[in-house]
C-alpha cells in the first residue's frame, strides 16, 4: 500500500504543478466550455487514469530507473532519442513557467521582488534535488494529501458562499477564451501534454516498485 501511494503522489504531484503552472490551464482547457467542460473533466480522468496505469506498468516491468528506458521501448531506438530531447525542453519550459508562477505570488503575498522569489524557490527546488531517489518521491507524495485537501476545501467554500446563479455562471464560464474549438480536443491535449511530462516520475518511481500491481495501481 505504501508504495502505492507513493506512486500515486508523485503522479498526482507533477499533475497539478504541471497542469496548473499558469493558472490559466482549467479556464481554456475546460471552464471555457461551461457545462460541456464537465464532460471534458471526465473524459481528461479517464484517460490520465488509462495512461498512468500503462506507464506505471511498463516501468515496473522494465524496473526503469530512467525515463528514457520507457521511451525506447515505446518509441523504439531512433524515435527515442528526439522525444527524450524534447522532453528535456519541454520540463525545463514547465519549470521556468512555475518558478516565474512561485516568484510573482511570493511578491504577492509577502511583497518580495519577484527575482528573489524565484531565486528562492530555485535553491530550495536544488537542495530537493540532491536528495536520494526515495526521498524525492516520498517528499512529493507527502505534499500531495495536502494539496488535494486545499484544492477540495476551496471548491466547497466556493459552492457553498456563490451569490451568483449556476446559468450566470455558465455564461461566464463561455465568455472565456478557449484554448480549442471543441471540448473534447481540449481535454485531449490537456491530457498530452501533461502525461508527457509524467513519463519521467511515472517510470522511475514505478521502477523502484517490485511488485506491478502496486505500480499499476498507483499509476490508477
């Protein structure tokens, strides 16, 4: 069960920063279709749930401790090496997104510049960094309760205190940019570029799992 759920937190921990980088991911990708967008959560869950446990799966097969395992054997030995190139750039596109993200609220919050906030969550990303395998993930799965915790209280208080009706709020909703033109493309290419970042944590924590059912199971 532990490594169940160490999976599943560092699975559930990368989607979150990843698909909330900006903070404009869930209006274009789903609030921007109104109701529609419901469906579009839905069939995004599906497919991350289908996709995790697939990776999951193939990486404690491979007991991977690269993701780049897991690409050659998806994508074979010529296709591997540029996907794991753009992979490269594309975590290094999230994590510039999400340090700029961390230095514009710390200015927000605590009136610190936004260069020393970002610097500061750079040199505390490193020092997280330099710990062991193990203890990466165990840091990442940890936090994860807590963030699902927030984001559910949230979502209640916000219910629970609207002053506005549910059809005003659904036009509000469509009043919103939409990254597509139709609700399902969104929750499909929401769904790709995130499960492409998670191939790296998927296969390397999935890897130090012995047993593929707890993998599989975490990846779900």
């Amino acid at each position: 069960m532990k490594d169940v759920l160490k999976i599943a937190g560092a699975f559930v921990g990368f989607l979150v920063g990843a698909g909330f980088a900006s903070g404009q991911e869930l209006l274009q990708f789903f609030v921007s279709f109104g109701v529609w967008g419901l469906a579009g959560v839905a069939l995004s869950t599906a497919a991350f749930i289908f996709l995790g446990m697939t990776l999951a799966n193939l990486g404690s097969e491979l007991q991977a401790t690269s993701h780049k395992e897991v690409v050659r054997a998806i994508c074979g030995p010529w296709l591997s090496k540029p996907i794991d190139l753009l992979m490269t750039f594309f975590m290094l596109a999230i994590a510039v997104v999400m340090l700029a993200g961390a230095g514009a609220l710390l200015e927000q919050k605590l009136g610190l510049p936004v260069a020393w906030g970002s610097a500061l969550v750079t040199l505390l990303v490193i020092a997280a960094t330099c710990l062991k395998l193990k203890k990466v993930l165990t840091l990442i799965s940890s936090i994860t309760p807590l963030l699902i915790l927030v984001a559910l209280g949230i979502a209640i208080y916000a219910l629970a205190t609207r002053e506005t009706d549910l059809t005003t709020l659904n036009q509000l909703a469509l009043d919103q940019n939409a990254a597509t033109s139709h609700w399902a493309l969104g929750a499909m290419l929401y769904v790709s570029y995130n499960i492409f970042g998670c191939v790296a944590i998927l296969a390397i924590s999935s890897g130090a799992a012995k047993d593929r059912r707890k993998a599989t199971w975490g990846g779900i």
